[in-house]
C-alpha cells in the first residue's frame, strides 16, 4: 500500500511539473503583457502630466499678459492725469 501510495505521488508531481512549464509559460507571457499595459498607462499619464504643464504654463502667460496691460493702462491714466 505505501509503495503505491508514493507512485500516486511521485506521478501526480510529475502531472504537475508537466503543467507547471505551460503554467510557467502563460504566466510569463501574462506578465509580459501586463508590463506592456502599465509601460502604456505611464506613458499615457505622462503625456497628460505634460499637456497639464503646457497648459499651466499657458494660462501664466495670458495672466502676465493681462496684467501688463493693466500696468500699461493705468500708466496711461496716470500720463493723463498729469496732462489735465
């Protein structure tokens, strides 16, 4: 009984290092296409972070460009204050 008992065993493992190498396989080729998906979603986050950066620094330069002009018209009420 113990003999066959460790050839149930012995087989079973055996069963089971088979499957494990395709096991082995997919896993690998999971990882491999889950490493390509996250290699996309950093790019796509960094690109976005870019348009975020190129947006901010947009919207810096209308607010110095409005607030030169503000500095430019209330120069000019000042000249024409001085006139009068």
């Amino acid at each position: 009984l113990k003999n066959r008992a460790g050839k149930r065993a012995r087989k079973s493992s055996g069963e089971k290092k088979g499957k494990g190498k395709r096991a082995e396989e997919e896993e690998e080729e999971e990882e491999e296409e889950e490493e390509e998906e996250e290699e996309e979603e950093e790019e796509e986050e960094e690109e976005e972070e870019e348009e975020e950066e190129e947006e901010e620094e947009e919207e810096e330069e209308e607010e110095e460009e409005e607030e030169e002009e503000e500095e430019q018209g209330e120069e000019e009420e000042e000249e024409e204050e001085e006139e009068d």
